[in-house]
C-alpha cells in the first residue's frame, strides 16, 4: 500500500466514511512463459483411516464378514430369536471353508417355525445404506450336515419401523462348505442407512457360515469394487494419480502389521486381513489389485509406495540380509503391478483377473522416514534404492526423509513432504518454494491439508487450501505432484481417528466440503505453463496463480481473498485483447468457520456466473472471503 493510499484510508476512518477498498495492480503477460506446470501436478491420497475403506470406499456392506473375533473390539454379530425360537451362535474353530478362513459361525437352532425364525443380525457399518429400485449383490459359505435346516432367509430390515425393505433365500445344500450367491433387490423404499440385515431359518438344525458378504452397486459394476458415489467425487476432482497405500498404513505400527501386499492379492477366502495402524482391522478386500484397478477405473496411475523396513512403533530392520526380503518383496510387487505374463507375478496379476500390466513411473521408498530417529534410512533407501533401480532404471524412486543433500547421491529423483497446517500457517507457507533449489530432486508433495474443521475442512482450511495451491501451481517447474490428505472420513460416531478429512461419508451418502470443491475448481483450471505476473498493493492475505493452456490459448487466474475485506484490482493483461465475456467460478463463506455437512451439504458451492473483461486493463473486485477462477480467451 502506498503513503497516499494509507492516509486516504486512515482520514475516512476519522471521519467515519466506510473504508474504500485498497486497490493492488495485478500484472499478467500471457506471452511471457515462466516455467512448466506438471501435467501430474494434482493426485489423490488416502489410506486405511477414517474406515475410508471398509465402512467407505470399498463397496462391502456387512461388517467383520468373517466372524474375526478380535474384529475392532466387538463382533458385530448378535443372535436374533423371533418369537418362539431357541437358538445358539458360537465361533467354531473345527471347520471352515478355507486354510485361512479355517473356523466359522456356528448357529444352532433347537427350536424355530415361520413366523419364529432364529439367526444372526448385523447392523453394518453404521447402518445399510439402502436406496430404491437397486440391486445388492451378495454372498456367503455355508455348511449344513442335513437339509432338514430348510432355506436361509436374508433380510433388509429398517430398524425404526421393522418394515422389511428387500429379501430372497437360499436353498442350503448338505454336505461340504458350499458358496451361495444372493441378490437383494429394493422397489420403491425411500433412501435411508437406518437398516440392518438378517440371516434367519425356520427350521430346527445346526448351520455354519462363514464369508458372508453382501456388496452395494460398484463403480463401472466393477466386481469387487468401489461405491459409486464415491468414486464419481474423486472423478471430479480430475486427479492424475494415486498415491497408494498409505501412509502410516503402509508401514503398520510394528513390521508385522505393515501393508504386506502378497497377502492382499487373489482369492478373497484366501486373504487374512490386518490391523491397520489406526486402531481398526482392515479386511484387505480393497487390495493391491484393487487399489490398481481403482486407478484404472478413474483413469489415473499409480504412485507405488513399498514398505522399506521401517514401522510406526520405531523397529526398523537391518539393513544387509535382514532387509533383503523386503526388498525382494518390493521388486516382486513392481512385477505385479508391471509384468507381462512371462514373469512369475505378472502371472500372477492375469490369474488374479487382470491380464494387462498397469502403467507405473514413480516408485516411493517408506513413508515418513524422517520420523525414523535411528538414522538407518540412508542406508536402507540405498539398498532398496539400487536394487531397484538395477532391475527397473526407468522408474523414478521417490524419497521421503526429506535430506535432498543425500537424495541426489542414490537414485532419487524426487522427495516426497507433508504438510499438515492451520489455515494462518499455511497462509504463511505460500512461499516457502518460491526460491528452493531447482538443481536438486523434483519436489512431492505426498500429504498435504489445511486443518481446523472437523470432520472436513471449513471455509477457512479452503482458503488455506486454495492459498498453498497457487504456490503449488507457481512451481509446479519444480513440484511435480501434491495430493492433499486424507481424502475420506467416515462421519459416524466413532468411526474418525484424523480430523480434517476432504470429503465427509456415512452408509448411504457423500459430502464435499469447501476445500473440495477448491480443489475441483483449481485442478480442473490448470493450465501448462505459468506465465510472468507481479502484483503489487494486494491485502496480506491475497492470492492468485495465472497458468496458461498454450494450445486453447486460454488464461487461468485463479484469484484467493482470505481476508475480510474485498480486494479492488487493476488487472494488466498484457496479450489479452478486446473485451470477453469469461466464465467464472466462485466459492465464498461467510467466516472461516462457515463449512459443509451432512446436514447442510451444499452451504458452500461452487456458483458460476460470467465476467464482462476488458483486455489489456481490467478493474475488477474480488469479495471478502471468496475463491475465484476466471478462465480467459486470449
Ligand atoms: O494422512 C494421515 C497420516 O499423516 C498419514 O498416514 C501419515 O503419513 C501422516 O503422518
């Protein structure tokens, strides 16, 4: 602000007079490239927390499917005995329908006739999300030693009025453990998640079950696959890579509980399932295959993170033989994702049901291993580091103990950096890039968020969030990837472990919050070079980023006003000629605190309107508190 400016203010507010907005002058020569923006520059990132996964993503509807009885504390199994019927349920750890799967649910029924059918409940995870005129696929093992035990009944059950929404049965066979399929198929019920599901017979018998499953409609009807709501929010956020598995879930709080691919892949009955490191057990049916096929299905690639020998707990392994499993196991995960059908697990991949290789280029060593106080990562990076890069020099190998003086000496081409911050501290951050070295490795940033509402963002965190992505976008010549973390957050009491999660969820619905709906607009407004641009005059917390897309010959400004009062400017737009009608696209709050729920979804959106600009200069004011994007024709 200059010494006029200053007194013209300070002599209105003596007198009174509303304070006129500070004008600042915004520069921008769309002829004048700066430097690249990567084409990978924004991704998706999320793990196993917040039952992102099971109770999220994954489109499994029943919780611990396989009776686990160290299932997160409680099995959520009960015994259900209508009217007159007597019955038992015990865990039966003589007979199963698989070598890991060798134990089973065992019901016993003395007593039960229609009308007094006896069996198992399971409320799901936090309720079934149940929507009209759609079909749940479901499956199950069973044994039965007799066929006098009659049909199983499987009923969706709203748990307010008892009225049953959908039901089919099964006629159970005697003999060994047999697979049934089922359908449940809903009319005209209105949306709701307050239902639960039953298992019932009508007939005296001893019954087993084990693997008893019943999925929601997934994505492009993928088997095995992800919700669809879901998925359709991730689409539009246009990512360009997932970075996958985690995060802490990768590395387990001991060695034990690390993300051990090979026991995530093949058949479901075949896979163990693990505690993950935020207190909860982890099916693993959203496995390594699945995570791979979730990039395919959003048309994104992989950013493989593999497990480097350190855990949450503080072990790590010793560098030398007692490291060499592990890195065999890294090469043999990269031959998974990667391998033709000559090689072992590439065969492996095909006989899983994915024939084709999926694309790779970037490989993370660890997660977090600054947090590694024992100082073995140098050592372990390199011996991970070159075995890899003997076998597959055209990868490039992301570090993360963020020691860039290191990197460049084995094989690194990029650090990966979180960023976790309150919406202030991140304000305070936007130009922490600006002068870093563009000598040493590419920059990713692998997590990143503004953090003070919860569950998700508030406006506040979007402007944090919007701020820190025109910085991002300002050196995207030297960041190549950012991915903002955790992506989901199951909203149910007491299903949340990380507060600030990007998009809010429970059984049957989604919700975007501020910073969502930020990074939609900035990733799908991107250009592919940043041109010359200064500003001068501006409020404290004003942002903007001007990227270009050559091709089209289009302008991208992105416009952030963070503080409290509007921001006049004069925009010189040098090569941009004559008058435009452009489209733009605003978010504003209220306050900081203003934000999204499930009650309220849609209290912060995105609103389109259209800008009369005048090339060359443009007087323009962004509001108090408001996001803008402006893509201009030039
Ligand atoms: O995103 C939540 C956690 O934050 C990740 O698991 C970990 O990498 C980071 O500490």
């Amino acid at each position: 602000m200059n010494k006029y400016k200053v007194l013209f203010v300070a002599a209105a507010m003596s007198v009174g007079v509303a304070a006129q907005p500070v004008t600042a002058k915004l520069s921008v020569d769309v002829a004048k490239i700066v430097s690249t923006v990567s084409p990978m520059l924004y991704g998706l990132m999320t793990e196993e927390i917040n039952h992102s996964y099971d109770g999220g993503l994954y489109a499994e509807m029943i919780e611990n499917r396989t009776f686990h009885s160290e299932w997160n504390g409680q099995p959520p199994w009960d015994l259900v005995r209508h009217g007159e019927a007597v019955a038992q349920k015990s865990l039966d750890r003589s007979t199963g329908p698989s070598e890991t799967f060798a134990y089973s649910m065992k019901l016993t029924v003395s007593a039960a006739s229609v009308g007094n059918e006896a069996g198992l409940t399971n409320p799901g995870y936090w309720g079934y999300g149940v929507r009209p005129n759609t079909t749940y696929s479901g499956s199950l093992y069973a044994r039965v030693d007799n066929s006098d035990t009659g049909p199983i009944t499987i009923r969706l059950i709203n748990n307010a009025s008892g009225v049953v929404v959908a039901q089919t049965w099964i006629a159970l066979q005697a003999g060994p453990w047999t697979r049934y399929e089922y359908k449940l198929v809903t009319g005209a019920v209105a949306p709701s998640i307050a239902n639960h599901l039953e298992f019932t017979v009508a007939h005296p018998g001893t019954l087993w079950l084990q693997f008893v499953s019943l999925m929601a409609p997934t994505f492009h009807k993928r088997p095995n696959g992800n919700r669809v709501d879901l998925m359709e929010r991730m689409a539009a956020m246009h990512p360009k890579f997932l970075r996958l598995p985690g995060g802490n879930y990768l590395e387990g709080v001991t060695v034990e509980d690390r993300f051990d691919w090979k026991k995530t892949i093949g058949p479901l009955i075949d896979r163990p399932g693990h505690l993950g490191p935020w207190g909860y057990r982890s099916t693993d049916g959203l496995g390594l295959l699945e995570f791979l096929e979730w990039c395919e299905d959003l048309r994104v690639e992989p950013v493989l993170a593999i497990y480097a020998g350190y855990s949450l707990a503080g072990t790590h392994v010793a560098t030398g033989n007692d490291v060499e499993p592990y890195v065999q196991s890294a090469l043999d995960e990269i031959e998974y994702v990667t391998g033709d059908t000559s090689t072992k697990w590439g065969a492996e991949r095909a006989r899983d049901g994915h024939l084709a290789p999926f694309p790779l280029h970037y490989i993370e060593i660890g997660n977090e291993d600054y947090l590694d106080k024992s100082g073995s990562y140098p050592a372990r990076y390199a011996q991970f580091a070159e075995a890899l890069h003997k076998r597959y020099p055209q990868y490039k190998l992301i570090a993360t103990d963020g020691n860039s003086e290191y990197e460049t000496k084995v094989h690194t081409d990029v650090s990966e950096e979180h960023y976790y911050k309150s919406p202030n501290d991140m304000m305070d951050l936007v130009n922490h890039y600006d002068h870093a070295s563009r000598s040493g490795p590419k920059i990713f940033v692998g997590e990143w968020a503004t953090r003070s509402g919860s569950p998700t963002p508030n406006f506040g965190d979007a402007l944090g969030d919007a701020a820190w992505m025109t910085a991002m976008e300002r050196n995207s010549g030297l960041i190549i990837m950012a991915s903002y973390a955790p992506l989901l957050v199951n909203v149910s009491p007491g299903a949340m472990q990380w507060p600030t999660d990007l998009i809010g969820l429970d059984a049957g619905s989604t919700y975007a919050s501020p910073s969502y709906w930020a990074q939609c607009l900035f990733a799908a407004h991107l250009g592919d070079a940043t041109v010359a641009s200064s500003i001068n005059g501006e409020n404290k917390h004003f942002f903007y980023s001007a990227t270009v897309s050559a091709r089209e010959k289009v302008l991208h400004l992105k416009l952030v006003n963070a503080s409290s009062n509007d921001q006049a400017l004069v925009l010189e737009l040098a090569g941009v000629h004559g008058g435009h009608t452009a489209k733009m696209i605003s978010l504003h709050g209220a306050t900081f605190e203003a934000t999204n729920s499930m009650r309220d979804p849609n209290a912060i959106h995105p609103v389109q309107s259209r800008v009369r600009v005048a090339g060359g200069r443009w007087v323009h004011t962004v509001p108090a508190l408001s996001i803008e994007v402006i893509d201009l024709p030039f």
